[in-house]
C-alpha cells in the first residue's frame, strides 16, 4: 500500500513539475534535440480497467497536449528526418497496434479533429473476425477489431497504415521461415488491401526479447521501412530505422504532462 502511495505521489509530483515547465515554456530553454514515437493500443470507455485502454477524455488530453508542445508528424516524415538529420528536435509521430475497433471509431476522429494524423500497426488475421487475443480472454474483455473497409478509410483519411504481422506471434521465440511468413505475410496483406505498398512493420509485444537477432534479420531481407519496438525510447538522427525505440503511453502516465516531463528530463530513454 505504502508503495503505490509513494508510485502515485511521485508521478502526482512530475505531473506538477510537467506543468510548470510546460505551460511557463521553460520547456523551450531545454528541449532536446530528439524525436519520440508514441504507441497507444485501445481507446473506449468500456474497458477502463484495462492496462492497454485509454478512455476517450484521457486520449483527447494527450492528443491536446501533443500538438501544443510538440511537431506531430506522419511516422514517414518521420523515418525521412532520421534518414536525413532534418528538424527532429520536439517532433513526434503517433502510432497504434493491434487493429482495435475504436481506433477507427474513437481515436482517428479525435486526431483528425486536431489536424493530426497516426499511423495504424494492424495484425492482419484479426482485422474483420471476432477472435478474442489471450490477454483480452485473461480479463474477460470482449474484443472489437477493424474491418478491412474501416483500415481502407483511415488510409484514405491520410492516416498510415503499417504491419503488426498475421497473427501476433513472439518473433523472440520462433523461426526464421515463421517469422518470414508472419511479416512478410502480413505486410503483404496491408499492401492488398490498400493498393499501395506500406513497408511499415511493429513487431508484436515491442520487448527487448521479443525481437531475435535472426529474425531481425529476416526484416531487413524482407525490404520493409523501419521495425518499431515499444520499450520506451526517443528517437535521434542517424538511428537505424530497423531497430526504432518507441514509448508506450500506458497508465504509468498520470497526464500528459508527467509524460512532458519525463522526456524533458530524459527518463523516457531505458536503462
């Protein structure tokens, strides 16, 4: 008990500092000189016990926050920036995993409101099913995915649309010739659907572990863009666009601005 306390005092505290520094623009004296990609899963207010959901007034608090203090970019402007060493200071690109329902209905809506623009990881042999993912079964949550009309939508809503494989696979734990038909299959699937190719892969999970150097491998032979992780990180130039840290916006985030303060400091980067 004393420990959660002590976890909600410490972000009650950065949250505090996150304002100050924010809303007084002191944040303009020491922002660094580096870039971050978010990841956000869920958004709805039915699953609001849920650690990958984020209800619709908390998403919308962190999408103001974004484009107030940061240069919310499309995940390709993005990858052109890194590539090229141009203007990454404050930047930071939006994205999503899995192919969640509300993504379409709830977050796109609410981006596209403040003129911002994320791009969608779909794990492509969940889009249109009724298939409930084993830590969506552990809580009894009843799961909602996209369909491919609504993928095809955001598209044409100038959101991107990348790869989260075919069926959500530990790419730490498989083969080689899995792996390859799990990315190349579902990046393959996301260009059917659109008409255009995408390149765009996140690898499921996001962990250190969850990712094989052999299997790191089979990613760079398969052509693709950039292979996003979400164990946390910022983004500088010149960083390999195959090995890209993100930041996951999980309950961890008391508010936007304890995550303000968190990147102003440093502390999004691990250990």
């Amino acid at each position: 008990m004393f420990q959660r306390h002590s976890n909600w005092a410490t972000r009650c505290a950065k949250s505090v500092a996150g304002w100050i520094i924010f809303r007084t623009g002191l944040y303009r004296l020491i922002r660094r000189n580096e870039a971050v990609i978010v990841v956000f899963h869920r958004v709805n207010d039915t699953d609001r016990n849920d650690s990958l959901t984020y209800t619709t007034r908390k998403f919308e608090d962190f999408v103001r926050f974004f484009g107030r203090f940061f240069n919310v970019i499309p995940l390709s402007e993005m990858l052109r920036r890194i590539e090229t060493g141009v203007g990454l200071a404050a930047c930071l690109a939006i994205t999503f995993d899995d192919g969640y329902h509300g993504n379409a209905t709830i977050a796109a809506p609410i981006l596209e409101r403040y003129g911002q623009r994320a791009c969608f990881f779909v794990t492509t042999n969940f889009i249109g099913t009724d298939y409930v993912p084993w830590w969506d079964a552990n809580k009894q949550i009843k799961t909602r995915w996209m369909n491919w009309d609504q993928v095809r939508s955001l598209h044409c809503s100038g959101h991107e649309l990348g790869s989260h494989t075919k069926k959500h696979p530990d790419l730490g734990q498989i083969a080689s010739e899995e792996a390859r038909l799990e990315v190349g299959g579902g990046s393959a699937r996301v260009d059917a659907e659109l008409g255009v190719h995408s390149g765009l892969f996140a690898y499921p999970y996001g962990g250190k572990e969850n990712m094989s150097e052999e299997n790191q491998a089979v990613v760079e032979q398969l052509g693709l863009r950039c292979c996003l992780s979400a164990y946390g990180g910022t983004v500088r130039s010149g960083d390999d666009p195959l090995r890209l840290k993100r930041t996951t916006i999980s309950e961890w985030f008391l508010t936007p601005y304890q995550f303000g303060y968190e990147w102003i400091t440093g502390r999004l980067d691990p250990d």
